[in-house]
C-alpha cells in the first residue's frame, strides 16, 4: 500500500471535564505504529485505552501534542480533513453500532458506501465483497437475517466484518473478541493478521483477551494515561515483540 507510517504521536495530552474539575487522561504519549503492524493495547479499566484509540481515527479531537495520521496532523484538522482520513480507517467498537433495520449484508454494506472508490464499481461488486466478508466470520449463512435475530456474538461479526469490507489502511478495533468464543476469535484476529501481512495494514487493538495476545507484533501498556514501562522479557525465544522485545 505504500503507508509509509500510518500512525505517529508525539507529546500527546489529553484532558476531560469532570464536574467542572479538568483531568487528564493521556499524558505525554509518544507512539508511532507502522504499516503491516499489529499493535495491542492493554491496562486496567480507565487507564486510557478507549481514549487513545477513538483520537488516533479521529473521532475524538487532540487537544496538546501531535497525532498525524497518513503523514497529515489531527490537531487541528477541519472536518473534510477528518472525513477524508476517516475512510481510510476501519473502526471496530464494543457497541456494535448496528443499523437494526438493516440486515446484516446491508450493515456491511455501510462501510463501503462511504467509499468513492466502491460506490464506482457498482451495489454488485459491494455485494460479493460483503458477502465474502461475512462468511469469513462465519455468517454466510445469515447474511439477509435482521440484527433483533442474531446473538452478541454475531452481532459483533458483522460488526467486525463492516470494519475489513474495505480493506482499511488502519484498522482500529476496541475489545474486538469480548463477545465471542475462542475459536471465532481466534478466526477473527487470524483476518487481522492477513490484513497486515496481505495488505500492510497497521492495527491497533484494544483488548482485554489473553488468547490473543500472541498476535500482536508489540504490545504496549497503559497506566494511569502513561505508557508503562516494558514487562521483563523472558529469556526463552521468540517471535514478536513487547515494548522492543521480543515476545512469543
């Protein structure tokens, strides 16, 4: 894809408004990941995680530091800008965000919509790739049910299969395996890993979930809004990487 380095931060600080009280969440956060890359992001309830990913796509505005996102800087940036890098990305969130009068093709759908260059090939061709897509995830088979007919687990599939519909550049994805089994998870994050090698994708993971921690090529921790410090590596070889070492 010729990405060049999708995501770099420097100096990044963030504050919320908390009972008229001003509190920050992120504090001197340097951070670049690279195209091809996964990256995993963990740390305990509230230390910035959620935070830190919503204003890497964008969706949150950077307010001290610098985020640029495809070499353009987020501080600042007007909305086209945002919109414009915005269709770059694919966005996978806890809540599904599902269109509940839409059935799960057409939820899928949404993410090329958004496309120019999808809308130019045609409703055809989005539809074999969101089918395509959907049977990845293991719902071929349900690909005109509604989302009142399907579990949280599925629900969250079509979810994940609307964010790879495109191929994004950037693949944001917060707690992407929370509602599914161990093996549709590991199905899942095993998409990711093609994305990033086939198509030189960097992802950035949020996730809670041991059993997919060795799909990450780093993982970095976070404290209290700060990057922690590396866990110490273990002296056994690996293959990837935490914090600069290498990792199983």
């Amino acid at each position: 894809m010729g990405l060049g380095v999708p995501v770099i931060i420097a100096g990044l600080n963030h504050w919320f408004d908390e009972a008229g009280t001003s509190k920050q969440v992120l504090k001197d956060i340097h951070l670049q990941v690279n195209a091809g890359e996964i990256v995993i992001l963990t740390g305990a309830s509230g230390s910035g995680k959620t935070t830190l990913l919503t204003m890497v796509g964008g969706l949150r505005a950077a307010q001290q530091g610098s985020l640029k996102l495809f070499g353009e800087e987020l501080l600042g940036a007007n909305k086209q800008q945002l919109t414009r890098l915005r269709r770059r990305v694919g966005f996978i969130f806890q809540a599904h965000n599902l269109m509940p009068y839409l059935n799960a093709l057409q939820n899928v759908r949404m993410g090329l919509e958004v496309s120019p260059g999808w809308m130019r090939q045609g409703r055809h061709a989005m539809d074999e790739r969101c089918c395509e897509r959907l049977t990845q995830v293991g719902l071929g088979h349900r690909i005109t049910t509604m989302p009142s007919k399907l579990s949280g687990g599925q629900k969250q599939r079509v979810a994940i299969a609307r964010a790879l519909a495109s191929n994004p550049e950037l693949l944001l994805a917060d707690e992407p395996t929370a509602a599914l089994d161990k093996d549709s998870g590991r199905d899942v994050v095993a998409l990711f890993r093609d994305l990033a090698d086939r198509r030189g994708a960097a992802i950035v993971m949020v996730t809670h979930d041991n059993k997919v921690l060795d799909i990450a090529d780093r993982i970095i921790h976070l404290e209290a809004g700060t990057l922690a410090a590396a866990p110490t590596p273990d002296p056994a070889p690996r293959s990837h990487q935490v914090d600069g070492h290498e990792r199983a």
